[in-house]
C-alpha cells in the first residue's frame, strides 16, 4: 500500500489512502476536494517513488475548532492575573488517493505552483488579447 509524507500547515503528516487527518485550517468546504501539493516523501513497500510525480488527493470531511487551550498569566505579589481561552481552527480530512499521476478533474490544488497560475499580474499591467 502506497503511503507519502505531505507538509500542510507547517507540520509534517504521513498518510495513505482512507485515513482521516487534522490538519490546520484550509480553505474550503465540507466535501470539496483538494490536492496536497507539498509531497515529501512516497513509498510503497520499502520501494521509494519519485515524490516530485506522486499526488495525495483529499476530501474536505469538515470545518472545525480544536480543544480549548487555556491561557493563564500571573505576576506574584501585584494582583496580576489574566485567563484566556483559545480554540484553533482545522479541517478534518480524508485521503482519497496516494499516486502518481495527476489527480481527477476539477479539483482545486493547494501547491505554490497552482497558486502563482491563479494569480495575474501583480504590477497592475493589462495582457494584450
């Protein structure tokens, strides 16, 4: 079974086809489809692939908050003391597909190099049609 290791959010996750991650928050809703551009790592077995040709395809399963983290500062002996929470945003996701090739059609991908082909030009300049 082929498993990667994709970078998202800052933080490294290994995945294989059918598990379910959360992973920071990204932009989307429940049951789109996205691609998770920044593949590290993909193996099957003990043969390692090409990460550079390996695409992890996964379906947005939800938009959530995580536990409640609890902020608490205090200076001794000046009545100083503050309390607060705080819930972080992630999305819950299921891995569709681990594999070379690109993926389906119409899914929208999170890597640098769709996110530059999105973009137009940024010195405000009009392409000539």
């Amino acid at each position: 079974m082929m498993f990667a290791i994709v970078r998202t959010g800052g933080k490294q996750y290994r995945v294989a086809e059918g598990d379910k991650i959360a992973v920071e928050k990204l932009a989307g809703e429940a049951g789109d489809t996205i691609m998770l551009g920044d593949v590290l790592l993909a193996a099957d077995g003990a043969e390692i692939a090409d990460a550079a040709s390996v695409s992890v395809s996964a379906e947005i399963i939800a938009q959530a908050k995580s536990e409640k983290i609890v902020v608490f500062k205090k200076r001794r002996r000046h009545n100083y003391r503050r309390k607060q929470g705080h819930r972080q945003q992630m999305t819950l996701l299921r891995i569709l597909s681990v594999g070379t090739g690109n993926a389906a059609a119409g899914t929208r991908g999170t890597s640098a190099a769709s996110m530059a082909a999105d973009t137009g030009p940024t010195d405000g300049a009009v392409s000539a049609a």
